[in-house]
C-alpha cells in the first residue's frame, strides 16, 4: 500500500486495522516491521496520501477499492485442520464490508486459498442491499528482505477476476493503478480462479526448488560432492537457472508451509490423493532437512548436548527481515532441546539471547549458522574460536562460512551439503 501511494500520487491509500498499538506503531518513530527501504517510502507518503487508521468502518465506507489483507493461518482445529485456511478473519472482514458500504465497490483479496473469492463474492452478494461489489484476486509475489524492490520492479502482477463486462471493468480499474509504473506487458489478468491457483502453484514450485537441492545436499554429503558446485552447474541451465537453488538447514517463512498445505488440501477434497502426495513431499524433505541438521550436530558432538552450551546465530526464517515466523530456527533449536537430557519443562529457561555474535560463542561448545546475515561472513573466526571450548565445531544450515579457512583454525565444520569433515565422517549421523 506504501508503493501504491509512492508510485500514485493521485490516489489515496488508507491503511486500517483494529489493533490500536499497531496502527500508533505505523504513524510513529519505528515502523512495527523492519523490511529495507519502508522506512523512507512510508515517510515520504505519511500524512499527504497514506494514512494508517483504525477507523475501519469510515474508510471502508468512502473507498473505491478495498485490499483486504488480513492473515488466513493454517486451522489448528476443526475440519480440514493442519492443513486447510482459518477464513474466520476473512469471513469477518468481508461482513463489516457488507454492512458499512452504500456505494459500489471492487474488493481485492491478498493471498488466500482457491476458492475463498467465490466464499467472499457469496457474503457480499446476499448481503448487498442493492450495492454491486466485483470481486478480485490480486495475489503479490513479494519476497521479505526485498519487499520494496520487489514492488517497484515486479516481474509480473496478477489480477484475477470475474469474465462479465462488469468484472472486466474492475480488472482495468486495478490495472490502471499498477500501470502508473508497472510496464503493461508484466500486467497478467486471468479468471479468478487461476488468479488464486498461481500464487498458491507459484509458491510451491519455488519451495519444491529448495526441497530438491535440499535433498541433494544429502546425497552430496554421503558421496563427497559440493551441493554448491551442483546448484552451479545445475542452474546453468537456462531451461532451469540460477535462483533458489541455495541448499540450506531448510525453508520457513510465512508462506511456503501454509500455501503448499493449502494446496494438498484443495487437491484431497477434489479427489487428487497423488498430486496431494506429490506435494506433501515438498514438505516432508524440508522436515527431513532440519531434523538431518540437528542429528548431524548431536552425533558429532559425541551424541550428547547435555551440558554445552550451542550458540545459535540467526533467528529469522531469511536474511535482511525481522521476522520469526516458521523459521527454521524454531525447530532446530526445539530439536536440540528435546536432546537435552533430562528433559524437563525448564529447559527453555537454559536459552538466553544476546545481540552480540562474541558473546554468543564465548565459551560455547558448537555454533550453529541458521539465518545468512551478511555479518556472519566476516566475523573474526579466530579470535571466536580461541574463546570456544575444544573441540570447537561450526555447523552451519546456511553455507556462509568458508570452510577451508575455519578448518585452518582449527573448527571441526559442517557445512550443509558439502564434503565432510573427516571427523563427521567417524560419526554417521543417526537416523
Ligand atoms: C515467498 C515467495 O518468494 C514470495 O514470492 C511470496 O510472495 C511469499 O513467499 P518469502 O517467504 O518472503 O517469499 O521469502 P523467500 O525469499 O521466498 O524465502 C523463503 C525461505 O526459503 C527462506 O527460509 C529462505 O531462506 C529459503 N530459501 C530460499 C532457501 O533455503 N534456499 C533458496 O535458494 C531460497
């Protein structure tokens, strides 16, 4: 909505949301989310035309064009639980919708299941007292660390909607917005329902990609190549290319769990049992990737963690964001918690967080890379391993390091993917 109201000068963006403390957070000092470059966009647009409010129902009431955005988790209960969309806040937003509006209206949907504009056209339409509202999908394909960029030059925007005449006029109406500084020819209109289907495809083929260099990463370690020198090769391919060919101690994020969730849910209730299965195993090897990581980290480090202390550098799902959500730091380091022996509900009290990576490591017996902050690159490793309990050893889920130069200090490392260490080699990681 800030690149909106950067890029369109004319039109004005209201951004609302119930939560008090939020709204206040987006108007003050330090924006509630730390993504590169929002800071000065929402600064240069704040107060002239982007405005944060919590005064939904007015906004809703003057708009012409409503982006609803609110969150769909995964369903923890219920029908469909673990898999299929909670709509709850979906179903809400759509009624307070309904009940406020007294003029026409294009709603707009952010990512949410196939299927759920039809739910939300339903709603509105049997609620609508005489107004007319279009329906349409607008998936974004942002990526977190590179959001404003992303926006700026998108490699394609998507708008889905209804093949009446009416649906077609609010597909031009959202076009026009976009066209302001997106080139027409990356503007791609579909139906509704392939509008929604690309995102959530999209954003499986994308994790697939790392489930598949994942899995060979695997295979690298058990036979001595370097999943680096793979991906490389790998990606010279045109027909394939270089991107999102990483191996890594796994994906996570807010995205790719949940939409390829969704997915095998849409394919389960349509009958599709083998393409459900299909895409489950997406998520499987990336369940397999970071149970692999902490295996290899305990076997080596003489098959107990108890009593050492792990420092684990990196939190965030990616580099470059601020955000936690589904990363795959939370279950590693839950995986090492469970080797503690004995376990007991205080063991989340033996973790302590510092901002420092010196300190972190100070006395630590192990280290552990799980995000790629470009920081780590260039710590000083020696003067790190002479404050390390020995052995010292690095396992790092991100490739950051340099191998060769760490082994030189004397670190015993493990690096996802790449040639083992002889050491590890002594100790096959138990399954
Ligand atoms: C993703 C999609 O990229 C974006 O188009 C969509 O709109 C939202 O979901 P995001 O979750 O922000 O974006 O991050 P992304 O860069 O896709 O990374 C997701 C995860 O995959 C991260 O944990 C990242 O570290 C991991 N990853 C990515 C790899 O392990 N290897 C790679 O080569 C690339």
């Amino acid at each position: 909505m800030a690149v909106i109201a950067l890029k369109c000068p004319s039109i004005e963006v209201a951004v609302v949301d119930i939560s008090v403390s939020r709204i206040a957070a987006w108007n003050g000092d330090q924006l509630p989310i730390y993504e590169p470059g929002l800071d000065e966009v929402v600064k240069q647009c704040r107060g002239n035309n982007l405005f944060f409010s919590t005064d939904i129902e007015k906004h809703v009431f003057e708009a012409d064009i409503i982006f609803v955005s609110v969150n769909t988790p995964t369903k923890t209960r219920g029908l469909g639980a673990g898999k299929a969309a909670d709509l709850t806040y979906w179903e809400s937003a759509a009624r307070m919708i309904a009940d406020v509006s007294k003029s026409n209206k294009i709603v707009e949907k952010s990512t949410v299941p196939v299927k759920t504009a039809e739910a939300i056209e339903k709603i509105l339409t049997h609620n609508s007292r005489g107004i007319k509202y279009q329906i349409l999908s607008n998936p974004e394909f942002l990526a977190e660390g590179t959001a404003i960029q992303d926006l700026f030059n998108p490699d394609r925007v998507l708008i889905g909607g209804r093949e009446t005449p009416e649906g077609q006029k609010a597909i031009q109406a959202l076009k026009d917005v976009y066209a302001q500084w997106v080139p027409e020819d990356r503007i791609i209109s579909t139906n509704l329902w392939s509008a929604e289907l690309s995102k959530l495809a999209a954003n499986a083929f994308l994790a697939q990609r790392i489930s598949s260099v994942n899995a060979m990463s695997a295979l690298c370690e058990a036979t001595g190549a370097d999943v680096s020198q793979v991906s490389h090769a790998v990606g010279k391919d045109t027909r394939i290319g270089p991107k999102f060919l990483q191996a890594s101690v796994g994906f996570g994020g807010s995205c790719f769990q949940k939409d390829i969730l969704n997915l095998v849910y849409i394919c389960e209730c349509n009958g599709l049992p083998e393409v459900a299965n299909y895409w489950k195993q997406v998520i499987k090897i990336n369940d397999y990737q970071k149970n692999r990581f902490v295996n290899r980290l305990v076997s080596s480090m003489f098959n107990t963690v108890s009593g050492k202390k792990i420092a684990i550098l990196g939190f965030a799902f990616k580099k470059d964001t601020g955000d936690t959500r589904e990363t795959p730091a939370i279950d590693v380091c839950k995986g090492l918690l469970v080797h503690l022996q004995p376990m007991s509900p205080s063991a989340v009290k033996k973790v302590s967080v510092v901002w420092d990576a010196y300190e972190a490591t100070k006395d630590a017996h192990g280290i552990c890379i799980l995000t790629e902050w470009d920081e780590f690159k260039t710590l000083d490793y020696q003067r790190i391993f002479d404050n390390m309990q020995k052995p010292a050893f690095v396992f790092d889920g991100r490739n950051v390091v340099n191998v060769d130069k760490l082994r030189e200090i004397g670190f015993i490392v493990y690096s996802i993917g790449k040639p083992l260490d002889p050491w590890l080699q002594d100790m096959p990681a138990v399954a």
